[in-house]
C-alpha cells in the first residue's frame, strides 16, 4: 500500500505549472529521509516524514518512504527534526555607514564586513533577511548579487532607503525626505524604481526614555504615500513606538507594523484590534535588551554561535570598551525596564490572536536566537514561537504562498536540527545542516571566523 501523503499537513499539491519550471528531468534532488517534520504552520510535529526537493522547491512531503531517482542527494533523518529556515523581518546590515566617535554616520559600503554579517545568518539558521533601511546603492547591490547566484547569502528583501518628514526619525543623508503632498511624488517615485521589497515609514515624535521630541510625519501625508505604494503593488511597514501612533498607522492603512509597543502597556483593547486586524508586528525585544545585556552579563559572547561569527577583537571590544559604554549610558537603564513591557506587550498580542513575527533590529545571526529566547521568556509557547520566526515572516512579506513554512510547491529553505525547538526554543540552534533554495550551504566554507581558525 502506497504510504499516505501527509494530507492532513499539506494539502496541495505541486501545479502543472510548477513542474514546467522545474522539469523532473533535468531538476537536481533532494532527499531528506524519516525526519520528525515542523513544517512552521503551527501545526503539530509529525515523525516519520520523507521529504522530496527537486531544484529549488519541495516537491512531495509524505509519511513513509517516496520514490526518489539514484541520483539524489539523501541526507539521513532519523532522530533529527526539520523545520523551515528562520527569518529576521528587521535587520539593518552592517557595512554601509559608519559611525563617528560623535555619534555621526558617513557611507561605506563596507562589503567585506556586510557579507561577512549575511553568513553569520546563514551560519545560524537564517535563509530571509529584510532590511528595513540603509545605503540604498549598498543593500540593493547585495540584493542583486543574492538573487543573481553570484552571492551566498540568505534571501535580502529590502526598503533601500526609508521615507519620513525632514528632522523625523531616520531622517539621515540617504534617506528620502518628503513634507507635502503631492509634491513628494516625484521622489516617491524615484525611490519605486529602485523596486523596493517594501516601503519603510517612519512615525515617531520621540520625547520618552531619554530621547528628545523631534518633528513626526503628518499622518495625511503618511496615508496618501502608503496608499500611492499600495496602488502600485508595494506592502508598507512603520517605525512607531506608542500604542496611540501605532493605531494611527493602521487605521491610515498601514500593512505592517516595525516594531512593538514598547512605551507603555498596550490596553486590552489595542490587543484586541491587532486579534482582528491581523496586521503582522515585528517584535524587535533584542534591541532594546542588547543594552542592558551586555552591561550585565558579557559572558553571553562566549555562547558557540558568537564565538563561530565574531571576530575575537570585536568580541573584546564588546566585553570592554562597549560595555563600560553602556554601563553608563541612561538609555541603557531606560531600555532594561521597557523591555519587559515590551515582552508583556508581544505575550498579550499573541494570545489575542495577533501576528508576531520575528526581527531584531541588528545585524546577525545569533541575535535572532535570543529575539527567541526572550520571547520564550515572556511565555510564550515555543511551537508559537517557530510560527513566528518562520511562516509569520513571509506574511510579513506578503510571500506566503512561496516561503515560511515546509509544504509542497514552496521553496525549500529549511533546517536540519539534532533537537526539538518545540520542546525548547534553545535548540534551535543545534543545527546540522541549513538548506536554501533546495541546496545544501556548506556552512564550513562561510566567510566567518570560525572557519579561519
């Protein structure tokens, strides 16, 4: 008897379309044998999968054995389990400024170092990156390179440079600056042929923790560029930080929203509407906590995946220089304290019904482990919390017919882990192998410290 298809994990199955693009014939394949498979759905995990990729996507996911052609690869997945590749929904990639002693940045465009950050994600388990604003020429070059073939990397989704009101929050020398409507189309427009992935707003006043007030971006001017965006098939994300400028985003049609609320406690309310809504909201709790963490407890570099992606003199510039830095910096103590609101704030969206999704705010791969761990701190569930990293990212994208989750037809970006992460979200870093694109990244020959030693 033909083994059953995991029908009831994956229901569709692969296009004739689909086939056309990937010919059996001629496609590369993958096998991937009786693993315990978290296809990141949120639905339970199912031991005893074989898996089948062909080219770049899944081609057959079913309990018990699948006939696969000689020529595959086949990789052993007895006591191993198989989840989707992580997504960081938040990150601004290193190398394209630089910071002065005066707080002051000047353009890079540092490859070296930016590449160098793309495979400590791609070491870590991460196969999708969004950029949330940077060097425009910086980030859209490696975006090309990534989906040319001429880069390993995770996937790069990007904004390029963001759009905010003269003065507002990000509004630095690469960003694009707008203060009337209609006047802004023309540098709208400029901004839309680079092909933005999506367009990043910014809403923020300031005037809380140690932050002074600075000018915020009218929110009629805010609703008449997301709608523009909209009109012409580009999703739309916005920095804000207070439950009140949050609702003004939504309700002026916002599609996602780039951080939590970290100001104050949301109402029951706000939680409610982010349960209705279903408007995806980038969690971002390591920024914030990145702070206070290295003040208090440095001994966190030493962990294996630090240790594997940054470089030993980084790492005692970090646990000297940095923290003696932060140690007496106020915002330091201020962010300690939201930062636990924050995580209340992601546990009460979630159980209302909320769509989190994992980001960091920063620039590799292990932060994303500990946006993890701090949400597992808050409580919540650890199979909530692999949904998050994984499915909710690509409906932050608005790509979820195509990535996030291990079902057919998808493309087949995924970890191999000699643990359960739905047991504990820790182990999601006890990677064995990480699969991007249906090809097996050789993650010893990443341009990483570990490998140089």
């Amino acid at each position: 008897m033909t083994p059953p298809t995991v029908a009831r994990i994956h229901v569709a199955l692969l296009s004739v379309a689909l086939l056309a693009v990937v010919p059996a014939a001629v496609a590369d394949t993958l096998l991937i044998e009786n693993v315990t498979l978290i296809d990141g759905t949120g639905r339970p995990a199912v031991a005893g999968v074989w898996v089948l990729v062909e080219g770049e996507r899944i081609r057959q996911i079913a309990r018990g054995a699948i006939d696969a052609p000689e020529s595959s690869k086949r990789i052993d997945g007895r006591g191993k389990f198989l989840m989707p590749g992580l997504m960081d929904m938040h990150i601004h990639l290193r190398g394209g400024v630089e910071l002065s002693p005066e707080g002051l940045s000047r353009v890079t465009t540092d490859r070296t170092t930016g590449i160098r950050m793309l495979h400590s994600f791609l070491y870590s388990g991460v196969t999708s990156v969004y950029d949330a604003g940077n060097v425009p020429d910086y980030i859209l070059g490696l975006r090309a390179d990534e989906r040319s073939g001429d880069l390993i990397s995770p996937r790069i989704f990007a904004t390029g440079s963001i759009v905010t009101y003269p003065g507002s929050h990000g509004g630095n020398q690469f960003a694009t600056l707008v203060d009337d409507w209609p006047e802004a189309i023309a540098a709208l427009d400029a901004h839309i042929e680079r092909e933005p992935d999506l367009l990043k707003l910014t809403y923020e006043e300031r005037g809380w923790g140690a932050r002074e007030m600075i000018p915020i971006l009218p929110l009629d001017l805010m609703q008449n560029i997301i709608q523009y965006y909209n009109d012409r098939g580009i999703r739309t994300t916005v920095h804000t930080s207070s439950e009140y400028r949050a609702r003004q985003a939504i309700f002026a049609g916002v599609d996602t929203l780039a951080h939590p609320i970290i100001q104050g406690p949301v109402s029951e309310a706000f939680a409610k509407l982010m349960g209705a809504k279903k408007t995806p909201m980038v969690t971002t709790l390591t920024i914030g906590e990145n702070y206070s963490r290295l003040a208090e407890h440095p001994e966190y570099l030493d962990q294996p995946l630090y240790q594997a992606t940054l470089p030993a003199e980084e790492i005692r510039i970090l646990k000297t220089e940095r923290r003696q830095e932060y140690q007496e910096r106020k915002w330091t103590w201020w962010m300690k304290i939201m930062t636990t609101i924050a995580q209340e704030n992601v546990r009460v969206i979630n159980e209302a019904g909320g769509v989190l999704v994992a980001g960091t705010d920063q620039s590799s791969g292990p932060a994303l482990h500990r946006e993890l761990e701090l949400m597992a701190d808050a409580g919540i569930p650890a199979s909530d919390i692999i949904r998050i990293a994984t499915l909710n990212g690509a409906i932050f994208l608005g790509k979820e017919s195509e990535l996030g989750s291990i079902e057919e037809g998808k493309f087949a970006d995924m970890i191999l882990l000699a643990a359960d992460p739905t047991e504990d979200i820790n182990n999601a870093k006890k990677i064995l192998e990480v699969i991007k694109g249906g090809t097996v990244v050789d993650r010893s020959r990443l341009n990483i410290p570990i490998n140089e030693r």
